[in-house]
C-alpha cells in the first residue's frame, strides 16, 4: 500500500482533511503530521514533521493558506522537491518533469 504524508498549517486544515479523505477512499496509506485543529500554528514545525518522512517510497502533500511558506520550508531538507502547484497540469508536470516528491497547495487560492 503506498503511504502518502500530510501536513498543514490552520490555514490549510480544512483541504488537508478533504485530501486525506479522498486519499483514504483511493487506498492509499496516509500519515497525517497534523495540525489536528484549527489553532494558530506554524507551517515550518509542520513542514519539518512531514520532510522528515519522506524516502523514495513515501511522497508528501503540505498545505497551508497560499502554499508558499510551506514549499519553502519544505525545500530546505536534503532529498525533499516540493513544487507548489495550482491545478492538474502544474501537478502532473512537477511529478514527470521535476521528480517532486512533495505537492504544496495553497488552500486559500485554489478552488
Ligand atoms: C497563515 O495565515 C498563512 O500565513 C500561511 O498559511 C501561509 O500562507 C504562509 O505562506
């Protein structure tokens, strides 16, 4: 079963729980890194506890509110490409043409 690691910060909660439960219905093994409420926390600690999961069998998806705090985070650990992505396409081109293994989303500009 492939795992997939999740993270968000307050900001990006909410899409992260939508993921988890789509992800879940799809059978795949999820890691959830948190944050588990709404309160106020910072998108670096939660960046830190998902990069440090990742190998060349587990992937990642970290959330927060435009994506860019935390994919900046997330590029500062050895072995981690986190590309943020807005739809799809920028998606699919970062896992084929960028061997991203971690998809940043920006929860308050993606619909
Ligand atoms: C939190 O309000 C927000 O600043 C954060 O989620 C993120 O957008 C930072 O890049």
């Amino acid at each position: 079963m492939k795992t997939i690691v999740l993270g968000s910060d307050h900001a990006g909660i909410m899409l992260k729980e939508q993921i988890k439960s789509y992800l879940l219905e799809e059978g795949y093994f999820i890691l959830d890194k948190g944050c588990y409420t709404s309160e106020s926390c910072d998108y670096p600690d939660i960046a830190e506890l998902v990069c440090r999961e990742i190998n060349s069998d587990t992937k990642g998806i970290l959330v927060c509110g435009t994506g860019i705090g935390i994919s900046i985070s997330a590029n500062r650990f050895k072995g981690v490409r986190a590309a943020l992505c807005h739809d799809v396409k920028t998606a699919e081109q970062a896992r084929k043409h960028n061997d991203a293994n971690v998809l940043a989303i920006g929860a308050r500009h993606i619909n």
